[in-house]
C-alpha cells in the first residue's frame, strides 16, 4: 500500500482558509472556541489539531471533514 505525503501541513490549511475568508487569527478563534495563543500554535503546526477541531475547522467554512482532509491536497 503506497500512502500520500501531505502537501499543505494543517497548520498552512488554516492560514489559507482564514486568509481566503478574510479573518483575523483573533476572529478565527473566538469562532472556533479556542484561545489566541492555543489557536496560532495550530497554525505555526506546533501543535497538532484534533478531529473535534477539525471538525469545527471544517464546519467554520462550510467544508466536510474529507474536504478539509483533501484541501490543497490536488493539483
């Protein structure tokens, strides 16, 4: 079984989508219920996101789970 390497880390996921929503770091945590500092460790991928807030991360703009999985994952 071949597995594929990720393109774009989770962290650079939610910068894009922040970014293409227009939002700030501040915005997207307070929709998220996460506090600032823990959010921005998200996305520096410091620390890594669970499947609740990948979920929520997913629901926030209007993409299923495997579409967030899947985001800038094609070329």
């Amino acid at each position: 079984m071949k597995y594929k390497e990720m393109k774009l880390t989770f962290g650079q996921k939610f910068v894009l989508l922040r970014q293409i929503a227009d939002r700030t770091e501040a915005e997207t945590a307070l929709l998220l219920k996460k506090r600032l500092d823990s959010y921005l460790k998200h996305e520096a991928d410091f620390l890594y996101p669970t499947e609740a807030l990948l979920r929520r991360t997913a629901s926030l703009y209007g993409l299923s789970y495997q579409e967030l999985l899947e985001f800038g994952e094609f070329d």
